[in-house]
C-alpha cells in the first residue's frame, strides 16, 4: 500500500469551488487508471474528508455527458466505460482481441442459469438443461472470470457449488445480481417460458 502521508486530501489552500474541482479530477483520474470498478471507500481516500463521493461522481457524469465514456456503478463501484453507441467504431479501428468474450448462445444460457440458481452444482444445471454440463464449458466461464467456486453444496459428497463474480456484473455492466430481468422481463422478450 502506497504511504499517503504527504498526499493533501483536504485542498484547505484551494477556494472552494477549485477543491471541489480537483477532487472531481482525482477521481476521474483513478477511475482512468483501472480496469475494475473502484468502490466508494477508496474514492474517498482521494479526496477532502467532509467530500460527498457520491455527489462529485454525479457531478463529474453531467460533466462528461456529451463525452463518448461514461461513470457507470457496476458492482460495488464506479468504472469508466464507452458508451455502448460507440463499441463498433472502436471495433473497427482499435486493437481490442482478446477483450471480449468468446461465448456462443449456450455458454450465455449456463451463465444465466449461474447467476438466477446461485450457488448451483453441476447436477443443478444439468437439471435445468436436461444434459451434462462439460467439465470443459466450466472450465471455460471459470477461465474467463464470470464464475467462481461456491461453497460446498450441503449433501452427500458435498459437490462444488458455481457463483457469478464481480467481472460478471462488470461484463454485463451490472451493479449487482438484482439489477438481473426478472422471469417476467424474459418471458415478455421470448426469451424464457
């Protein structure tokens, strides 16, 4: 952990609208700088003690309104992200392989049924579908950060239990697990009976 002891949180010599500024800055600047959704705690470790965090991340949103990124809460923090209207223009000109997921309908419908069932055991899935689910399709969503290892299913044998994980709700740009369409929202999709 990086010593801040030098590091002025309070901007005291700043008028006030400038401390509010730079605090705003600050957190642009971390939210820049990582991949993953930065939680409120470590935002506020950025800036001025009596400093709302929520409201210089609304303040610094209406600022990058017409920007072509976005603050979005995901998970238990804010990120920067694109807005989706421009995923086919960086598509077309940026080098981004090896960013996206490589999942075909099916590895999306066992991610979903993780996500509703959670904690799940690979009988429960096979339950769901009617089939095993491979070892190899596991393997897969585990390798790619969107399902981890649950805790231990309570019965015989104590078999494996599969959750989502936070690069889940970051992939899908969700803030959590109840931001998930209900059966009602899937079925009006005809996506679900």
């Amino acid at each position: 952990m990086t010593d801040l002891s030098d590091f002025d949180r309070e901007l005291e010599n700043l008028p006030t609208a400038l401390r509010w500024r730079e605090w705003m800055r600050r957190i642009e600047a971390v939210l820049f700088a990582t991949a993953s959704p930065v939680s409120r705690q470590n935002l506020a470790r950025v800036v001025g003690q009596g400093a709302s965090v929520d409201l210089l991340i609304d303040d610094l949103a209406v600022e990058l309104a017409d920007r072509s990124f976005e603050i979005a809460r995901v998970a238990d923090g804010w990120m920067l992200r694109t807005k989706a209207g421009y995923s086919g223009v960086i598509r077309a000109a940026a080098d981004v392989g090896g960013q996206g997921l490589d999942l075909n309908e099916f590895d999306v419908a066992v991610l979903a049924a993780v996500a509703y069932y959670q904690p799940i055991t690979r009988n429960g899935l096979k339950d769901i579908f009617g089939k095993e689910i491979s070892r190899d399709l596991i393997g897969r969503l585990h390798a790619q950060d969107l399902i981890a290892t649950g805790p231990r299913a309570p019965r015989r044998g104590a078999p494996y239990t599969f959750v989502t994980t936070e690069q889940f709700l970051v992939h899908f740009g969700l803030e959590s697990l109840r931001d998930l369409p209900d059966a009602e929202q899937l079925a009006d999709a005809g996506m679900a009976d």
